[in-house]
C-alpha cells in the first residue's frame, strides 16, 4: 500500500462532484477573481482558478487592475460585485500592493460571497461551529484526511503553523471532528518534543525541511501543506520528505498533496453560495 496521500487523485474525485452538481443545479455558480498587479505567482494562481472554473461548468470573471490601483478605486470594484445578484463568489488575490490595506479590502467583500472564508463573520462562523464558508486550504486538508480515512476523532493532532489562512482556521476544524490539537510554530521550544507525539502532523510554516524524521513517531501521519521554491528552481516542502516517509504511515508531497485542493475547495464554496441564492 502507497503511502503517498494524493491531493490531486482527492481533488478531482471532489471536482467531479462539484460538476455533477452544477449539471443538475439549473444555473451557473459564478466566481469573480480580483487581480491587482502583475505579480507572476498570483496571475498563475488566478489563471489555475479560471480554468477549474471552466472544467466544472461554473462562469469565472477575471476583473484585472493596474498596480497603481488606489485602495478606494479598489473597493468601488467590490461594491459592485457585491451588488451583482449573478455573482455567487468574490475573490481578491492575494497578496496587493502595499499601498492598499488587506484588511479593509476583506472586509469589503459582502460576506454572504466570501468564497476564501477570510471576512471576520465567516471566521466567526468557523469558532462557533457554526455553517459558513471554510477557509480552502485548511478545508482541503481536512478532506485529504477523510479520503484516506484517518482517524481524528480521538487522535493527537500537532499543527506547525499559526497563520490566519492555515494554521488557525485547522484548530476548529481539527476539533470539530473531535481530534485533541495542539498548536506550535517556528518559535516553539524544543518543537521535537511537540511534534513527536503527535499521531497527526501537519506543517505550515513556509521553512523548507523544518519537519525531520526525528520530530515523527513511527507511524504518524503527515501533511506538509508549505511550499518552498528553492534556488536550484525545485519546489519542497516544510518536510524533509524521503527520510520522513520512511517513519510516516501516510504522508502528503510537495507537489501534488495539499496545493491541488485549495482551489477545489474554492469551487465547493462558491457552489455552496450559488445554491443558497437559488
């Protein structure tokens, strides 16, 4: 048995539901992609999710700004997306310039089309436990676990990494299907004591190979949800892979694990939204 947890066998097993579903739902779910800029990473991003947008039946605009873009000019496009009734989702790339404020700009964002799950209602949902919009790439892991049917209730579950889009939207997740969490980072003393009693790891600290085979126990799971390009041009992980698979009962790659399923998971909200306006 491969010990490889595929996020792209996962994500188009999930993509082929989201277009079963369309077929039948009697209208297009429709996702608007914000760009500002001409970062190349995010114009990749944005194209990626036009295209999953299209292989599932869905409408995708791709509203592209100039970087000189003012912050005010910025929020009058997102009034009028919210205020478009055809629109079901809002996204706006990130990251923008630095002369446009994050904060204020997902605030601006109609709450009720705030596929990315970042407005502070939908993170109010999520601590809750109440039904919103949950943050992609937290709720792609989560999906990946469940594919590969491994057990959370009851299981120790260490999470490297505290930030707003990963790390912290995984501890409610994590508890809401009753794992007993434990959260470290990059400044964490002795993280090896921490992580080798974890049954599930999961690392998101943007450090290539911070997670080495002495920081697992034998048998572990593994989820490396960082992504690192190297200088050689070669993309990595937060894992020390090779040497990790070796003690790992199921482990994820880089690439190929959990990057496929942000943009899956990205579909799956706007589908949820489309059939709430339905």
């Amino acid at each position: 048995m491969s010990k490889i947890m595929d996020g792209k066998l996962v994500s188009q097993k999930v993509r082929n539901e989201i277009k079963d579903e369309v077929s039948r739902l009697g209208i297009k779910p429709h996702l608007a992609v914000v760009i500002v800029g001409t970062d190349a990473a995010s114009q990749t991003y944005v194209n990626n999710k036009h295209k999953a947008c299209h292989d599932v039946g869905f409408q995708s605009t791709k509203i592209e700004l100039p970087a000189q873009t003012t912050e005010e000019e910025l929020l009058q496009v997102i009034d009028k997306l919210n205020a478009d009734k055809g629109v079901h989702g809002i996204l706006v790339q990130l990251p923008l310039p630095k002369h446009i404020k994050e904060s204020v700009v997902l605030e601006a964002i109609d709450q009720e089309k705030d596929v990315d799950g970042f407005h502070p209602y939908q993170v109010g949902l999520l601590a809750t436990g109440l039904d919103g919009f949950k943050p992609c790439t937290a709720a792609g892991v989560i999906e990946i676990l469940k594919h590969y049917e491994v057990p959370m209730e009851g299981s120790h579950a260490v999470i490297v990494g505290r930030s707003h889009i990963v790390g912290k939207p995984l501890i409610q997740l994590l508890l809401d299907e009753n794992a007993t969490v434990t959260v470290a980072h990059s400044r964490t003393k002795d993280l090896a004591s921490v992580t080798k009693l974890a049954d599930i790891v999961i690392v998101a600290v943007g450090i290539p190979g911070i997670l080495t085979a002495d920081m697992v126990k034998e048998g572990a799971v593994v989820v490396d949800v960082g992504i690192n390009r190297l200088d050689t041009g070669k993309l990595v992980g937060d894992v020390d892979f090779e040497p990790v698979m070796e003690k790992a009962s199921l482990i994820t790659p880089v690439p190929g694990g959990v990057g496929p399923m942000t943009i899956t998971m990205l579909l799956a909200n706007t589908l949820k939204s489309a059939k709430k306006v339905k």
